[in-house]
C-alpha cells in the first residue's frame, strides 16, 4: 500500500481501467487541458499517457457529453464520462434518467450497458450553481447505481467496481476531499463491491450512517462524544444504490438509536429514506426517534461564512446524540 491523495486514487483507478481494457475511455470538459494541472487531480498526465483517442476534451455540453456516453455503451465501450459540478448534471439528466437507465430493461434484461458517471460535489466557495447536492434525485431512479467515497482507497476501489459493472453507475466524489483526505490505497486491481458498506467506527450507544465528505464530521463527532462516555457507531454506507440495508439494520438492532447525517438538504434527502427504512425494520428495537442531521433547505451560499453555517458540524451530530440520550 501507498499513502495517495483522493484525488490520485482516482487516477490511479482511471488509469488502470485503461490499461485492463481498450474498450475504456474517458470524456469530459477539460480533463486533458491546462485545467488539469494539478496533480491531485483526477485526470492529471492521463492525456499525455493514453493520447486523446481515450481522453476525449468535449464541448461545453452535458447533454452531449451523456448522449457520446450512452450510445458508446450501447456499442460496447466502456465509457468514463465526467460531469465539472453536480448542478451540471442536471444538463445531463435526460440521457441517464430516460437512456441510461432504462436501457437494460427495455432489453429484458438481455444486453448490459456499463456507463460511468464522475460527478464533482461539495461546497467550496463556488456558489450555488456549483454546489447543490443531488445524490437523492439519482437514487430515485431504478436502474441507475450511486457510489459516494468518503476516503482514498474507497475512491479507487468504488471507481473500479463502477466502470466494470454491467449497469449505469453514479459516482460522486467530493472536490475538497481530491487534495485533503489522504490515505493508505492498495496496489493494483482492489475493488470496493457496491452495496457494501464498511464500519467507519464501532459504537454502541447510537448509530450514525452517512457518505462522503460527512463521514469525517462524524468522526470528529465520535471523539468528542468519546470523551464523555458516550459510544457512537458510524457507518461509512460507501454506496446509496444499492443501500447495504443488513449493515444499518444490524448495527441499529444493537445501538437502538439511529441518525442520518448528509450535506445535502434535508427536505426529501437520502436521509429520509434511512429513517423510513430504520423506522420500519426496527420499530420495535429504537430507544428514541430516529433523528436527521442535514443542511438548511436553502441554496448553498457564496460567502465562506454562510457555507460553513450551511453544512452540518460535528457539534451539530454530537449534539443531536446527546439529545437521543437523555431520559
């Protein structure tokens, strides 16, 4: 193993995808510019070492960019396509909700059609035209797979596993997460299963499940709660679609106390659907409500003050826990 940032695991993920199979290529706006010169960057020195019959610059167009992706799968490829800012992929939408994920059912299930989505998300002083978190529009769409690492080897494993799988796959990495989360990443072909889900820290007094850039706030949280004896498990669920449901149940079944935390907005987010499933499997088992800890619902602000109000903290979680606690 190699310590390596986020960001050059994922490289390191695209670049040994193109070498394990021909039919892999990559396209996007800029990802084999100038705009790429930051090492910590997903596709830095790809171009110059594949050439730009695999590393495609595209036209500023989402919609295109999908609609080469889609018709590429249909004919065998592998395609890799990255999407600059998660409100973009909206521009993207019609080819992946109505196209991609549509495709192998319209088929009868007889033709599989591998597509990989690499969509940009966080908040970092980029205003709300590019930060708005959309993980639960996607996870709404039968036949469209969701990955969202919250650490190095995740990246590259979750990445792997995406672009060889048969299906449509959404993987969302966190942009400040490229260059501050660094981590030990194993060597060569190590695949993260989507639909697994990893014990981020053990716990038994409450149960935290959350994706991302999240999962570090809930860490912070942990030590502080930590510290005046009270045990919180979390749960790195690594992929949304499909949902390691066995994974939350159980540890819920043992805590009796469950939170969702995310960045996104609380209104209909991917933490609603934890609750309902918490709720439902573990009615007779929860000592307290489960709990949501998510952003404001409002645009994510510009100013760097505002963000920082914007997104969930660890004093938030740790709060949000001790109040489950109480008699």
């Amino acid at each position: 193993m190699t310590v390596k940032s986020t960001g050059q695991a994922v490289a390191e993920a695209l670049a040994l995808a193109m070498e394990m199979d021909e039919g892999v290529f990559l396209a996007g706006e800029g990802i084999g510019t100038s705009i790429h010169v930051n090492p910590h960057l997903p596709t830095f020195g790809l171009l110059d070492r594949f050439g730009p019959r695999r590393v495609r610059d595209t036209p500023v167009s989402e919609a295109a960019i999908a609609g080469l992706a889609v018709g590429a799968s249909c004919m065998g490829l592998k395609p890799v396509i990255e999407v600059m800012f998660f409100p973009f992929i909206t521009l993207a939408s019609d080819m992946l909700v109505n196209h991609a994920a549509k495709l192998r059912y319209l088929s009868g299930g007889l033709s599989s059609f591998p597509l990989t989505v690499r969509v940009k998300s966080g908040a970092f002083a980029a205003g709300c035209q590019h930060s708005h978190y959309l993980e639960a529009w996607f996870a709404h769409v039968p036949g469209l797979k969701i990955a969202y690492p919250s650490n190095p080897a995740d990246a590259k494993g979750l990445l792997l596993s995406a672009i060889f799988d048969p299906d449509p796959v959404v993987v969302v990495e966190e942009m400040p997460l490229y260059w501050t989360s660094h981590g030990e990443v194993p060597e060569g072909d190590v695949r993260v299963p989507l639909g697994r889900a990893r014990i981020a820290r053990q716990g038994g007094d409450a149960t935290l499940a959350t994706y991302g850039g999240a999962v570090h706030v809930a860490l912070q949280a942990a030590e502080t709660l930590q510290a005046e004896n009270i045990s919180l498990e979390v749960i790195d669920l690594r992929s949304l679609v499909p949902l390691d449901t066995a994974a939350v149940i159980a540890s819920v079944r043992k805590t009796g106390r469950f939170l969702a935390l995310h960045d996104a907005t609380r209104f209909c987010g991917y933490g609603a659907e934890l609750a309902a499933t918490v709720a439902e499997a573990c009615f007779g088992e929860l000592k307290a409500p489960p709990r949501r800890i998510a952003a404001p619902d409002i645009p994510v602000p510009f100013s760097p003050p505002q963000e920082a109000f914007y997104k969930p903290s660890a004093d938030q979680v740790a709060q949000a826990v001790r109040g489950m606690l109480r008699p």
